[in-house]
C-alpha cells in the first residue's frame, strides 16, 4: 500500500512539473509597470536566403521573400552519431494573393527593373502578406496587408510568435510602409469592406498588466480609409445601442 502512494505521488509532482513547463510564457514583459521593449539579437551564424520570385497577379511587381536557411535535427540510425540535420531551403508559403512564413523582410521589383527595393531597415518577423485583389480590381488601388512582429516584447531577445502581432500596409511597391495597430496591442484580425472601401481590424490590450491577453482585457475596434491620400486610423464602438 505505501508503495501505491509512493507512485502515486511521484505520479502528481511529475504531472505537476510537467504542466508548470508548458504553461504559456507572457507575451508581454514589464518592467517597473511600462511595457519597455529589449531591441532583438540579430543570430550572426543564420544564413540568408531569398525564396523564388512571386508575381503578383494584375499588378507590374514581383516580391522576393527573405529569411534564413532553418536546420533541424532528426534522429537517425544511419549514422554513428545517431543525428542528421535537415536542411529547409523554403522560407515561406504562397496560395493565390496570400504569403505566409517567418520573413525577415521582402525585396520589390518592378517587371520591367533588375533593381532591387527592401520593404523595410527595420528587424521584423512578416507573418503574413494579403494582396486584397478584389478591392484593388473594384478601385485601381493596389496594396498589401502585413502581419507581423516589430517588437520583442517578451524580452528573449527573439523576434517570433511569442511576441505581440502588429497590422502593417504599404503600397504594392512597398511603398509607404505603415504602422496602423497601436504598439502593445495585440492584432486579433482584420477584414476589408469593399462598399465602405475600408479596412476594418480587432486589437486587444492588456489593460491589467499581467503580460497575457484573455478575457478580462480590452478589444479595439477601429477602421480606415484604404482611399485616403493619408491613412489615418479611427475608432469605432459596434456594442452601442
């Protein structure tokens, strides 16, 4: 019987162990109660790469995907070691008028160019690009929509998906590279309303510090003119009566 409860407990205080390591790290680290941001290490060892060229449909560019060559580690019988390295020389997913990946930026060029434009000098992690290819054919204006990470706000010295997601746009050209959520606001998700000719998102801020994003903080709602000669961010309350 002591030996069941032995078990027992030994079972409990792994379990335990076991929970406390996958508990969700805080996207959000303070310091003396101001969300400071630690500027990200830039890894000297990563090697980039670019992806093959992406031409965007209806428009005169083509994007180039930047990022680094990912190595991961597989166990293998084949070798005395025991481990091989695999080597992923694909930095990013394309699917008709949206990019996904881990970029650390892009390069735009014209059709009709050899040269070379970057989106930004900034050190970021682009998630996500959307070419909205239906508002651009109803107005002329062709943009793109970025998800991405521009802050290390957790302070582990990485810019990655533990740290809070911002909502960019900029021209097709890259062009006028623009912030529109608010700095320690997280991005809950975006859509464009063609009859409005706007671009609609959700964001959440941490009102009670506590480093994460649940049910007891605050949701934004807010809007802008994608025709506008200026993008201006506004706000808007859909939960008044």
């Amino acid at each position: 019987m002591n030996t069941l409860v032995k078990y027992f407990f030994s079972f409990v205080l792994l379990l335990t162990i076991g929970c406390a390591k996958e508990k969700e790290q805080p996207k959000v680290i303070y310091e003396a109660n101001k969300p400071t941001v630690v500027e990200s290490k830039i890894d000297s060892s990563n090697i980039r790469i670019a992806d093959l060229p992406i031409y965007l449909e209806g428009t005169s560019y083509l994007i180039h995907p930047l990022g680094d060559i990912r190595v991961y580690q597989n166990n293998s019988r084949s070798y005395s070691s025991g481990k091989t390295n695999t080597i992923s020389y694909s930095i990013s997913n394309y699917n008709r008028y949206e990019l996904t990946g881990y970029l650390e930026n892009i390069n735009f060029q014209h059709k009709d160019s050899t040269s070379l434009h970057l989106l930004t000098t900034k050190k970021v992690q682009i998630q996500s690009v959307t070419y909205p290819f239906d508002f651009a054919e109803k107005t002329k204006r062709q943009l793109l929509i970025y998800s991405l990470v521009d802050m290390d706000t957790n302070r582990d010295g990485n810019l990655d998906s533990n740290d809070i997601k911002s909502l960019y746009i900029s021209n097709i050209d890259g062009t006028n590279f623009t912030k529109l959520s608010v700095a320690f606001h997280e991005l809950i998700d975006w859509n464009i309303v063609d009859v409005k000719n706007r671009l609609y998102f959700r964001t959440t801020e941490d009102i009670n510090k506590n480093g994460a994003f649940d049910k007891n903080d605050a949701v934004h709602y807010q809007f802008v003119d994608l025709l506008a000669k200026e993008w201006t961010v506004e706000t808007y309350n859909p939960l008044e009566n």
